[in-house]
C-alpha cells in the first residue's frame, strides 16, 4: 500500500518511538510504501529509494483514492528558495496555508501569472506561490552535456550553504553529509544511495581519484561530500565550528584543509 508524506518534513525514525536516531527526513509530496502497522499510530514505511523507517500516522496521506490521483499529476519542486509559502490567494499579504522546504513537490496548475503560480497539493488544497520558487522536477537527468551536469550538480549543493548539521535530516532546516550529496542528485533527476558508501544497484560507481572531476562524491570513513574543483568539495559536518554545510580542502597548504578528512578518503564515486 503506497502512501504520499502531508507535512513539510516527515521524521523517519528507526524505531516506532521518538526517542531514537532519526534514520531520514520525508519531504512533502514524496511517497512511500507502507510495509506494516507494528503499533497504534506508526507505520513502517519503504521509500522509493530503498530507504525503510518508522513514521507517524499523521504525516501520511494514505487514501488510495488520492494516492493514486497524487501520483499521476505533473509536479514541480521547492527549489530556489530554502523554504516557500503557499498562500491562500496571490498576494503577499494573504494567509500562508503552508510554509515547504526545498525539495517538497507540488502540482502546477494553469500557467503562472504576474509572478505567482497557483499549486495543489496532495490533499486537493489549493494555493498560491512565487513562480520563481519552483523548479522543474526531474525523474530523469535532464538532457545536457556532462560539464554542464557537474556544473548544476555543485551549484545545486551550494544552496545548501550555511545549513545546519542535523543527523538524518535532508532539508534546509537541517541535513547530514549524505542527506546533501543525495539531494544535490536528487534535484538533477538522479536517485544514489542515500548513505555515506557505495551501494551496488546504485549509479555511483567508484573511480580512481587521479579523474575526479566537479561532481563526484568523496567517501570517508562514515562521511561523504561533493567535489568542487581545486581541491575544494562542500559537505554537511558536525564538527564544531562548522556545525554544518561548508567548503573544505584537501590541499595541506589550504587553510580550508581538515586533515582528518584528507587523511581518510577512502574513495571517489561517481556517475560518469
């Protein structure tokens, strides 16, 4: 039985209780596959990235009738903006219905007009938003030449820049070192594994590091992070200082360098 997430950010948890580890963040508009029911209130969901957690009832939207109506509409994406308010009407002054983050999905309806674009969501509400917000949504890679690609993967994870590091999160609100690498492909109709490795029946393969390239994942020991160019690559670390999204080097003569890191890269992945 499948199910869409109906909140802006949805904990997935490891256990059917909130106190433990946050395994993954749902954003508004993702579906999921319910597995089983193990308690009153939590469902144990499978995403459509192979990812499985814990979920509270009323973060789902699980009438197939809608379910199956959500899944064959058109979608665009909370892009350029960490987070978007829809509103009740197309002025700035009207009632926010719902304020999403980066990543969620909604329905386009019509064509945009003075700058707004009217939205449904999964539910059927209906809203109003800044078309600039939005973005195309990809299921696919879009049909581009590979450096053009690698370009819109690194400026895709620095709009992420300055977020803070939150263990399982993958929003603006907060995300963690595979949360961003995942999103970043996400966003540019790429699915990899959502983890800090290299996962067989995934797309990232590993290459030697004498032909990384703007783009390519780095893979530490339990971290992850994206290329740049120049020896620079941005990831999501808990390290105190950074406590999140930054730019780091591997050149000792960077005063970016974190030699903690440079010292365990252990592989580079990448798609290409």
């Amino acid at each position: 039985m499948n199910a869409v997430i109906n909140v802006p950010i949805c904990p997935i948890l490891s256990q059917p209780t909130k106190h433990c580890a946050l395994a993954d963040e749902g954003l508004y508009g993702m579906e999921v596959e319910i597995l089983e029911r193990p308690a009153a209130g939590w469902c144990n969901v499978k995403t459509y990235y192979g990812y499985t957690g814990y979920v509270t009832e009323h973060c789902l939207l699980s009438e197939e009738p809608a379910v199956r109506v959500w899944a064959a509409l058109s979608k665009k994406v909370v892009l350029y903006k960490n987070t978007c308010d829809v509103l009740a009407e197309p002025r700035v002054q009207a009632w926010p219905i719902l304020s999403l983050t980066r990543g969620a999905l909604v329905h386009p309806i019509g064509k945009e007009a003075e700058g707004w674009q009217k939205v449904r969501f999964c539910d059927g509400r209906e809203g109003y938003t800044r078309s600039s917000f939005l973005g195309e949504y990809y299921k696919n890679p879009p049909a581009v030449d590979e450096d053009t690609f690698r370009r819109r993967l690194q400026s895709t994870a620095l709009l992420y820049w300055g977020t803070h590091y939150r263990w399982g999160g993958r929003s603006p609100l907060g995300i963690d070192c595979s949360g961003l690498t995942f999103m970043t492909y996400l966003l540019n109709g790429v699915v990899i594994w959502r983890d800090a490795r290299i996962k067989e029946g995934f797309p990232i393969h590993e290459i030697d590091r004498s032909r990384m390239k703007r783009g390519d994942l780095l893979f530490f020991r339990g971290h992850v992070a994206l290329y740049v160019e120049n020896g620079l690559y941005i990831h999501a670390t808990g390290t105190p200082g950074s406590d999140g999204v930054t730019v780091n080097s591997l050149r000792p003569a960077s005063p970016a360098f974190r030699p903690d890191l440079a010292e365990s890269l252990s592989a580079v992945g990448s798609i290409f």
